[in-house]
C-alpha cells in the first residue's frame, strides 16, 4: 500500500484511532472526532450579513465530559507537519 495515495480519512482510520485506542483513550467517551470549533466568521456586507464555512478539527480529546485537553488534526501525506497548524 502506498501511503502517499491515502486520504485524511483513511489517516485517521487506519492509524489514529487505533493509536488512541492503544493509548488507553476510550473512543466512545473521551474522544470526539470532526469536532466543531467554531461556527464560522460572521461576515456583514451593509445591512446583510452571513456566516463563513464553520471550522472543525479531526479529533478532540476528552479528559472528562466538557473538558477538552487536546486536539489532533490530521492531514494526509501530501501535506507538511505544520499544515494543520
């Protein structure tokens, strides 16, 4: 298998989740996956006004209910380490 040929989602499949997994992390109650973080830009135009695309990240991690301590965003491998910064 050529890993330059998966995607994000198969990323996150195939070697995320069962990283967490192994980590001790319970994926049914301590891990989120496509998260939302925020809403989207409110963007207004005269007396107009709308939202921008809402911004997610691929993973949150849960230390107890309603306390995130991490993030994990992953990218596939035609990106940079820091492209998901």
């Amino acid at each position: 298998m050529n890993k330059k040929q998966l995607t994000e989602r198969d990323i996150c499949t195939k070697y995320i989740t069962p990283a967490l997994e192994r980590a001790g992390w319970d994926i049914a109650t301590q891990v989120r996956e496509e998260f939302p973080l925020t809403k989207g830009r409110i963007i207004v135009r005269g007396k107009l006004h709308t939202r921008a695309q809402y911004k997610r990240v691929d993973y949150v991690l849960f230390y107890k209910p309603n306390i995130p301590i991490a993030l994990i965003e992953a990218k596939d491998n035609n990106h940079s380490l820091g492209d998901g910064m």
